[in-house]
C-alpha cells in the first residue's frame, strides 16, 4: 500500500461537485505539519473532525471575504457557514475590509458565533466529506485513515502523517493546482490560481502604490478626489483600486485613481457604481492621448512603455466593462 501515491491519487482524480475534497487533504496536511514532529511512526494519531473543520474555516473564510470564490455550482452549505459568520464579524467590527482569518482572535469576539459555525460544520464533515473522501472511482481506501460513521475523530498512523508533512513542498502545489481547476470550472474571475495560493501565504505581498503617481499626476494633476470631487491635501491623499482589488488582485494604472483617505477607508471592498466606471473610462481615454503625445505608442525603451501598454490594453479590450461586469457577477 502506497500512501503516498494514492493519496495524489484522490486529488487528482477524485469525483468532485465541490471543492470540500480538496479541502479535506490540505486539513490533512497541515495537521501533519502541526503534529510529524511529535509523534511516533507506529502510533496511531487521533485528528478531531473539530481540528479539521476550524482548517475549512480557515480556507473558506479567506477565499470567501477576499475574493468571494465560487466553491460548486451552488454554494456549498460550508461556504454558506462562513458567509454568515464573516457577516456578522463585519457588523462586530465596524467594517467590511477583508481581514485574514489567522488575524482574528475569536476567542475576544463572536466566540459563541464561531462555535456554532464548527459545530455546524463538523455534522457536514461527518456526512458528505470523511466517508467519500476515501472513494475513488470504485474503491474504497478505507486502510488511509480509520473513521467510524458519525464518530468525531479520525484514527491515522503516525508514519502516514510524517509522509504527508515530509513530501508537503510536493502536495501544496498538487492541492492548489487541483483546487484552482475546480474553481475555474464555476468562477470565472481572473487569477484564480493565485488566489487559490493565497491560502499558503502569511499574506499577499503588494508593492506601495506610489509608484503610479508620476503616472496619475498627468492625468489629475490637481489631485481632485475621485469619489467626491475635492481637492486632496497631500496628508490625505491615498491611491484606490476602482474595481476592488481582491477581484483583480493585481495593481494596474487603468484601475487606480486619486482619492481621500477617508474615501476609501469608506468605500472599502465595494464595487463601483456605472457612473464611477464610466468615470474610469474617461479618465483612462485621457491618460491614452497624453501618452500618445509623449510617443510611448513610437516604439523605443522608455520609462513608463510598461505601463503605457498596458492601459493601452485594457481599453482595446474593454477590461473596465468586462472586469466591473465580472465582479458584480
């Protein structure tokens, strides 16, 4: 018996309608990583479905809040779970910025909240995921890990953990690629294997984006406020994502524009209003003539083609439409 080996297997090429599967074998996962180092290759471990169903938590809060991630072609009840938990997480606090669950200390807030959720979804765990996890294409690899049906833990042997966390730089790729090709078959967002890899980082690194202000100062040089029109003191000026960031989850000039601090801290994750993208446009139109002027269009290696390029892009292929359309979907 190769547990390695058929364990790729079920990620591969397991029957899927959603995407608690891969979920399953990334809890697994890391759980070996948590515990190989303390454990014995003959003693058989005991894994709560309690520790596993906080892990689902953990992937589908993140998935949801910051990209809002389609899991099936119908919301699966556990992201249904999340959903109403990052909604009252967001009238605790006051805001809807997307927040990384590992951030969170649910033992100050919305204890009971969270509880409930677990509970609500270890029954799930319990009826479609621990079981049928084990089934592929006619065959039952009941010997990968013990479960009696509606138990609340799970029995694995100890050198089956030390595999799993041994080969981890391998199966985390494995699980995400798997993970990201399911999700496209829903979702049809852009850069959805980043955003499946989004769960492994401690958090996505984003440069400063005042890089594009020589850029957006051609355009508004006055530094009037997108969203309200105002002029900007320099101790207020912030540069927002039109189309929310956690949908395009890439900083490009044609999406960024001037706008107060206190602007942005109020319009937060939402998505832009007809008039605001046609606004964009607009702006974007602008931007395209004053780097025709400046003969970035002429050929040559100056500073800013990139850039230049790239906005030229999006309006031939009307990104801010299809992109703004694509969010609100």
């Amino acid at each position: 018996m190769d547990f390695l080996k058929s364990f790729i297997d079920i990620i591969l090429n397991c029957d899927i309608t959603n995407t608690y599967k891969m979920a399953w074998a990334r809890a697994l996962v890391d759980i070996a990583c948590d515990l190989s180092a303390t454990i014995a290759p003959d003693q058989r471990v005991k894994i709560t479905l309690d520790q596993i169903a906080e892990r689902f938590l953990n992937y589908y809060w993140n998935h949801t809040f910051f990209f809002n991630l389609k899991q099936g072609p119908v919301t699966p009840t556990i992201v249904s779970l999340v959903k109403e938990l990052i909604q009252k997480y967001i009238v605790f606090s006051g805001s809807q910025r997307p927040i990384r669950y590992e951030k969170i200390n649910f033992q100050e807030s919305l204890r009971n909240d969270f509880d409930r959720c677990i509970k609500k979804i270890v029954s799930i765990l319990k009826k479609d995921v621990s079981h049928r996890f084990l089934q592929l294409r006619g065959r039952d690899l009941g010997w990968m890990y013990e479960y009696k049906k509606n138990a609340n833990s799970l029995q694995i042997k100890g050198e089956w953990l030390q595999i799993l966390e041994k080969n981890k730089e391998i199966l985390y790729p494995i699980i995400n690629s798997r993970w990201a090709q399911i999700v496209e078959s829903f979702d049809y967002s852009p850069r959805i294997n980043k955003k499946v890899k989004f769960l492994n980082d401690a958090g996505y690194p984003r440069e400063p984006l005042k890089r594009f202000r020589k850029w957006l100062d051609l355009a508004n040089p006055d530094h009037l406020c997108f969203l309200c029109g105002n002029p900007i003191p320099e101790r207020e000026l912030s540069i927002d994502h039109v189309i929310p960031w956690s949908y395009l989850f890439e900083d490009n000039l044609w999406n960024l524009v001037y706008v107060h601090k206190r602007c942005n801290s109020s319009k937060s994750n939402t998505i832009p209003s007809e008039a605001e993208i046609k606004k964009l446009e607009a702006r974007n139109t602008k931007l395209f003539q004053i780097f025709s002027e400046k003969g970035f269009y002429k050929g040559g290696k100056l500073p800013g083609k990139k850039i230049a390029e790239d906005l030229k892009f999006a309006r031939e292929n009307n990104l801010v439409h299809k992109f703004w359309i694509g969010c609100k979907g």
